[in-house]
C-alpha cells in the first residue's frame, strides 16, 4: 500500500510504502531511485498498531520513482498498489511511483 500526503515543505510529498502483516519477514528494506538502489540504507519498522510493515518518506513532488522492496536481503517483491510498473533489466518489473 501507498499513502500519499502533502509534505511539510513545498514542493514535497510524504509518501507512507507499507506491506501488510502477513508478509513473513526478518527485514524488509525499500529499495528503488531515491536511493541509489541501497539495499540497507531504507528499512522498514513493524507498526506497533496493525503489525504492518512501514516507512515514510519525503520526496520532492512531481517526480517518478522506481523501486521495490527487497525481503530478507534475498526476495525482491514489488508493491501491487503502485502507480504502474516498468520492465527491469533482470527480467522481471519495478514499482512506479508518481509523486
């Protein structure tokens, strides 16, 4: 799931990535653009209110991103609530974000 919001500054967008609890996980990291595609740098917490798995952002508003979320450091899933998806060079599809 993804939440969009007006950031605190003009020009940004607070943009809230969750994954719903039943994803079985050690760690999951939000991996994409904004990034540099780092694989550590964006872990994601267990919400103390519905278990999910979560983090937000704020991002400059009126650009595309492309991410997905990396489970375990091994399993690349994408976010099925995305505004749209794109081929990557490993054969498989990346998340598109529009902010």
């Amino acid at each position: 799931m993804i939440i969009k919001r007006d950031g605190p500054k003009p020009g940004t967008v607070l943009v809230t990535f969750k994954l719903p609890a039943t994803v079985w996980a050690e760690t999951v990291h939000l991996v994409g653009d904004f990034n540099d595609w780092n694989r550590h740098s964006h872990p994601l917490v267990r919400s103390n209110v519905d278990d999910t798995w979560e983090i937000t952002l704020e991002l400059e508003k009126g650009k595309v991103y492309q991410f997905r979320y990396l489970i375990n450091g091994n399993q690349w899933q994408n976010d099925w609530n995305a505004d749209r998806y794109v081929p990557n060079p490993f054969g498989g599809d990346n998340s598109v974000l529009e902010t």
